[in-house]
C-alpha cells in the first residue's frame, strides 16, 4: 500500500484517477481503517485528504453552511451556530461512537460508508443538503440522498471526492430533530432511525416537512407521504397518526437478529412521530 | 511496502521515525518508539485502550495510521505525569483502586484528562458518557468513575 498526503484537490484527484489498484480516500479513517485491520480492504493506495486547504472548515454565508470534508464529529457539536440552525443534523452525527470515534469520524465519510443505517446521514437528507464533488472532469453538486446506491455502494465515480456538504439557508421557524432506536443506551447500530425537518408559519401551521427514514430499507428513503401528512397541520393527533401510518408503509426493512420486519416498520412510526414532536418545539412551536 | 518519513511532536518532544504506509500509529508507539504505554485491546477503536490525543482531539492510535502524524502535535499517557510527580487523575485512580489488571488504564487516563480539560465539572452520566469508549473489564466502572470525580472537585478547588 502506498500513502499519499496532497496538499490540493486537484492532486488528490489524479492520484485517484490515475491509480490502476483499489484505491480509497483517507479522511477520518473510523471506517476505513477498521475494514483494512480486519482483511476486508487491501488498498493499493490510501489518499489522506487532511492537507487539503478548508476540509476542516465550518463556515457560514449567506446561502448556508458549507462544512468541509473532513472536519470531525466533536467539531459539529462544538460549532454553536451550526447546533442552533441544525439540531438535528448535529445530534444525528454526534450519536456515531465514542468519544474517540467523534474525535476522527467525518459526516462525509458516514455518508460514503454507504450504509442505510448511517445516523449521520438521515438529517443531511431531511435538510435538502447537497454534496460538492470535485473529480476528473471538474466540479459538480448533487443531493445527498443520491449519494447511495445500495447498502456499501454509492455513486461516485473513480477519482471522485466529495469536498464538502452545503446546508441551505434556514428560513425563520425551521428545525429539525434525529431519533434512532437501538438496544442499548450507547454506541450501537441504528435498527431503525427517523429525521424530521420542519418549517412553520408564525402562528405554528406546519409550511414545510420532510421526513426521511434509516435502516428500513436498501438505502435511506425519503417519505414525502409523511411529510404531506405534516404540512397544514399544527402537528395535532391527526396529523401524527397520519404521519406515522406513512412511514411504517414506507418500509421495506430486513428481518435481522438486531429487528424483525414488523418491529422495524412500526418502530418507523413511532421514531418519525416523536421526531417531528421535537423538531416542531425546536421551530417555535406550542 | 515503502516507508513512509515522519517528523511529529509527541508529549512536546520533536520525534521523527520511518513507518510503513499501512501502520497504525499504535504500532509506531509500541514497536518503533518504545512508548508501551498505549496498550492494544481491540485494534479496531472499541475499547479505547489505545487512546491518545492528537492536536487536542481524543482518538484510538489503532485507527489512525502513522503517516497521518507528520507535523501534528500527539499527547500521550508517557506525557502525563511531570517527572515523578502523577497527574492528579493517576493518584486518584491509585488511591480509589480504580485499577486492576490496568491494561484499560492508560486509555481511560487519557479519556479522562480530554474530558476534565473541556468540562471541570462533570456530573456522573457525562463521566459515564464521556468514558463510554474506554472498555474496562476488571473494575465494573464505578471507581473509576468515583476516581474521576475526585479529581474533578480536587482540580477545581485548587
């Protein structure tokens, strides 16, 4: 295996491209490494991307967050203005590992990781976020959720780079919220997960929703059955019974030793529900 | 495999060492630095025994690799006591019997020190919490945690 430490994009880039093994980029490695210590990856070439200028960077402008793509979980939750927007996305990422863990492991990473019970991803989704990829032919930006393919596959094509995550402007009264169920209090594989993304007018009718659901399925899924249940409404009985029946039959979930099917898919209702509650009090709701 | 040249500051001293690409900076620590005190539980970042800090961050050395390091500033459990004197968490986990078999100690040393750093005043479930990636399977936790807590109210008040 062979290190390599750029100091551009464009560099990284053609080592990628050019690179005629199995080649992998290097950001927070809690993934990675795992995968090389256990036999699963053997590399030819590992691209450390951390010398890049602006991968650890958080910033804030008019048009959103753009936040780099290899800035660490510890420094979302550290970011108060990035917690105050985004709640939901941060509390998402923050649930990855330990302490240790949060220290390296990257929002990008969790998405490239490909997996359907991704807790950082479901928020990113719910939040309309887009990924800026830089690659062989240049720049280009794509929804988050078009990132995945299938458990462990995502679209990117060889010497492609996801450089940074974009959040949109947050219009007044938004928020959102992540829950996920796992068997223990700590440090454990989503069974099922659920992010809401709310905006309400000034008197508490919901404007906006968008309700998104982990690990039921292939990939992480977007319900807008869920979200339609939502909108108009000031997230009465209703609305959340309504809510809850969209996403348990938006379920296509495995049947595994960590969930059943039927668990999984009424869990689905449950988490979105409380989700959407908490999101909704974030947003100024009553 | 082709070495990789490294020169990095460990415990404020300026260190250089040739790695190879794919080894984890735990290995640079035990085998090519002498510094034994990281121990491997897992290799693969769950039980935290191997944990070090790097520019201020809390990590496993097992998932980061050795090359990673060139111009960082690495803090280890060797760089927690001055000279003979212990860091008050290291007496306090002496004089608690927060310790058995102390294979875990060093990680959970470090642990605790990263996050006594950021919040002097923990309650119990952020120790518990903030601990949470350190596996001990001798103590059952509970002196630890009450070895933490001394140290805490210890540091505050001097």
């Amino acid at each position: 295996m062979r290190y390599e430490a750029p100091e551009t994009l464009k560099s990284a880039v053609t080592m990628l491209a050019k690179e005629k093994g199995l080649a992998f980029v290097l950001a927070g490695g809690t993934d990675l490494l795992v995968k090389m210590k256990g036999g699963f990856l053997e590399p030819d070439l590992v691209v450390d991307i951390k010398r890049i200028k602006g991968v650890f960077d958080i910033t804030k402008s008019a048009t959103g967050f753009k936040i780099g793509a290899a800035v660490p979980g510890v420094a979302l939750g550290e970011h108060a203005a990035l917690v105050k927007a985004w709640p939901g996305i941060v509390e998402g990422a923050n649930l990855i590992g330990s302490k240790q863990v949060q220290g390296r492991c990257t929002m990008v990473g969790n998405l490239c990781n490909g997996s359907p019970a991704a807790d950082g991803v479901p928020a990113l989704i719910a939040a309309n976020a887009k990924v800026v990829i830089s690659g062989p032919k240049g720049k280009r930006t794509i929804p988050v959720e078009q990132v995945p393919v299938s458990p462990g596959r995502i679209s990117l094509k060889k010497g492609e780079i996801i450089e940074a995550i974009l959040l949109p402007k947050r219009p007044a009264n938004s928020s959102d919220a992540y829950l996920r169920f796992i068997p223990r209090t700590e440090m454990d594989i989503a069974v099922v997960s659920a992010a809401v993304n709310l905006t309400l007018d000034g008197k508490g009718t919901i404007k906006d929703a968008r309700v998104v659901l982990g690990a039921v399925a292939p990939t992480i899924i977007v319900v807008p059955a869920a979200a339609k249940a939502l909108i108009g409404s000031k997230l009465d009985a209703a609305a959340l019974a309504k809510l809850a029946a969209a996403c348990s039959a938006a379920c296509k979930p495995i049947d595994d030793k960590r969930g059943t099917i039927e668990f999984r898919t009424k869990v689905a209702g449950v988490l979105a529900r409380r989700a959407a509650e908490i999101a909704y009090k974030r947003a100024g709701g009553k | 495999m082709s070495g990789v040249h490294v020169t990095t500051t460990i415990n404020g001293d300026a260190v250089e060492f040739v790695c190879n690409a794919d080894e984890p900076l735990l290995d640079v620590l035990r085998n090519r630095l002498g510094m034994t005190g990281a121990k491997e539980g897992c290799g693969t970042g769950d039980c935290g025994a191997c944990s070090v800090t790097i520019n201020g961050r809390l990590v496993c050395s097992c998932l980061v690799l050795g090359a990673e390091i060139q111009g960082a500033k690495v803090g280890t459990i060797e760089g927690m006591a001055k000279g003979d004197k212990l860091h008050p968490l290291q007496q306090n986990f002496i004089s608690h019997a927060a310790l058995q078999c102390g294979i875990c100690t060093p990680g959970f040393l470090i642990a605790a020190k990263a996050l006594l750093d950021k919040n002097p005043d923990p309650s119990e479930e952020e120790i518990r919490f903030g601990l949470a990636g350190n596996l001990c399977r001798c103590t059952g936790y509970d002196k630890i945690v009450r070895a933490v807590q001394a140290t805490a109210k210890e540091m505050r008040g001097a």
